[in-house]
C-alpha cells in the first residue's frame, strides 16, 4: 500500500472515531508524512479559569505522536508511554499539533510532539513511545 493510500486510511480512522468526532479535531499529513492535527477553540473544553483544559492540550499530542507513529511503521501502535509538558496558556486559540520520529526501532517509536497557538506561540510538548501491534484493526 503506498503512503498516500495508507494516510488515507488513518485520517478515515481518525475522522470516524468518536472521540475526534466530539472534540472536532482534524488531521491530516505534512510533506515529511508526519501528522497535523488541528483544532479549532471550543469553550465547551475550558477549565474553570476559561481557558482550553489540558486534557484537551495531551489528547492533541497524542494523537498527533500516534498518528505519526502509525504512519511511519505502516501499522497499529498503542501509546506505551506519554510524557507532557504544558509550557503556557492556551490564551483561548485554535491549535495545532504536530509530531517527529525520534527513533524507529524494530518493536517500538519514539516520538516528540508540540502543540502550537495560531499566533505561533508554543503552547505545550511531549515524548512518547509507542509498541508496534502489527495491521491495523479492518473495522
């Protein structure tokens, strides 16, 4: 399967999976075939001082560390584990994250993420590693 077609496929899972689908999350991949995920600000996601929750902050990374992972091995993975480091205030933008190979190695990836503010300001990072599964689930 060629890179497109499998990116394809993943932005299909990602767009059909509910969790996307109720924070309205977007991905899509870069020229290196690492993913984006975008996210426009919902007041619906704010902590009690009005501001997006962190929550919402490491599920972007992760996605975007997962997705990259997936993309770059060319199967399932899961999140082994996820260190994140919130650096400022989200100040109530829309953001994007996005994700690097750190090291590939034969049964796990090692990623690095970032979270930005649409006015370019970085928001929070993270490290992940991610155990390969083999092929993806067919449904």
């Amino acid at each position: 399967m060629s890179s497109t077609t499998f990116h394809t496929l993943l932005i299909s899972m990602f767009d059909n999976a509910p969790v996307n689908k109720a924070l309205g999350v977007t991905l899509e991949y870069n020229a290196e075939g690492e993913a984006v995920c975008r996210w426009r600000r919902n007041p619906s996601f704010d902590h009690g001082g009005h501001d997006t929750h962190g929550g919402i902050i490491a599920t972007l990374l992760d996605s975007a560390g997962w997705f990259t992972a997936a993309a770059k091995c060319g199967g399932a993975v899961v999140t082994s584990d996820l260190h994140v480091r919130l650096l400022q205030a989200a100040k109530q933008q829309d953001l994007v994250a996005t994700a690097r190979i750190v090291r590939m190695g034969s049964r796990s990836i090692v990623t690095e993420m970032t979270v930005s503010s649409a006015a370019g300001g970085l928001i929070a990072m993270a490290t992940a590693s991610f155990a390969k599964m083999g092929e993806l689930p067919t449904r």
